[in-house]
C-alpha cells in the first residue's frame, strides 16, 4: 500500500508552508493573508530513502466560520479516506479555536495515525505553549517552525516510523 500523508486543519494555521518545506517545492500557494490554496496539492517527497506522497489541503478563500468549517469537513474527510497518515497542524500563537475542535473531533473518530503539528514555534519561548494541544487527545504535539524548518526532522522521522 503507497504511503500517503495528509495535511489538515483550518487556514492559515502553516499547512502550505509545511508542505513546501517537506516537498522542498513551490508548489502549494502561501498567500501573507489567509489560506487561498483551493484545490487539494499532491506532492512527492522523500525522507531518508524512504518515499511518500504527501497531500496539502485548503481550498477556503472567504466567507462565514459557517463556510469554512463545511469545506474544512469535507477535506478531512477526503484526507480520512485516502491518508494513511494524517498531519493535523495548529497555531501555537492562536491557541485551540472552535474549528480546531471540529477537526480534532473529527480525527478522533477516524481512528487514523495523526500527529499533532503545533506550527509557528519560532523560538523558545513558544515551546511551552504548545502544551495546550494535549487536551485534543491524540497525543503529544511535534513542535515545529514550518517557516525555519526546525522541528520537521523529527517530525518526518516518527513519521516514517509509521510506514
Ligand atoms: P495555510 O492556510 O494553513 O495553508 O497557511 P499558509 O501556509 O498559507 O501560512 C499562513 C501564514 O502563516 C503565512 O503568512 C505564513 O508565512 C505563516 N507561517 C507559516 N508557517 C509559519 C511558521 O512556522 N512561523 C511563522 N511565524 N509563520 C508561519
Ligand atoms: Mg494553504
């Protein structure tokens, strides 16, 4: 079975940053105000020999909280039946919002592998906040800065732990 993992959660939380990180592509569309990536993005990336197909997910560009969380739903779902993986990325700097919990929810009841991804730990003193993700119940938050790329190491590396 191909290994494919998937990256979700609300805008602008980092989704299309991590993925040009882990893709080392420009591919996916990081726009400065709000995440406008529309269509699901499928890259190929390759971390110590071992290969994956990685997907980033978007496709909100405006709209009610009404809007957003009907189109975030579908994606997870998407991302529930054709991952194996799933990258669920959150906002150190944001905190839990009430679309985080929908995804969380969501991902609980799936019974898939997630990892919890606390993005935007640029420096030292974010490490600590990220420990409001616990109450998500899908484990540990990976702290990580998609924009500097620290913390990705270790992330791809429990990742393909999982294949
Ligand atoms: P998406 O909507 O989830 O795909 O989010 P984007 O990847 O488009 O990023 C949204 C905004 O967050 C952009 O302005 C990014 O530059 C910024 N961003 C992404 N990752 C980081 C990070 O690790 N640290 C900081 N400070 N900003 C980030
Ligand atoms: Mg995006």
């Amino acid at each position: 079975m191909a290994n494919i993992v998937a990256i979700v959660g609300r805008p602008n939380v980092g989704k299309s940053t991590l993925f040009n990180r882990i893709t080392e592509s420009r591919k996916a569309i990081v726009d400065e105000q709000s995440g406008v990536t529309r269509d699901r993005h499928h890259g190929h990336a390759n971390w110590s020999g071992r290969e994956f197909t990685i997907i980033d997910t978007g496709g909100y560009i405006s709209g009610s909280e009404d809007v957003f969380e009907g189109e975030i739903r579908k994606q997870v779902e998407i991302s529930i039946q054709e991952a194996n993986i799933i990258l669920f990325v959150v906002d150190v700097t944001a905190g839990i919002t009430d679309l985080d919990d929908v995804v969380a929810d969501m991902l609980r009841k799936s019974g898939k592998k997630v990892f919890v991804i606390a993005n935007k730990v640029d420096n030292n003193e974010r490490w600590g906040e990220s420990a409001v993700f616990h109450s998500f119940g899908l484990g540990a938050p990976y702290n990580i800065s998609s924009l500097s790329g620290s913390g990705t190491g270790d992330l791809l590396d429990a990742v393909i732990a999982e294949f």
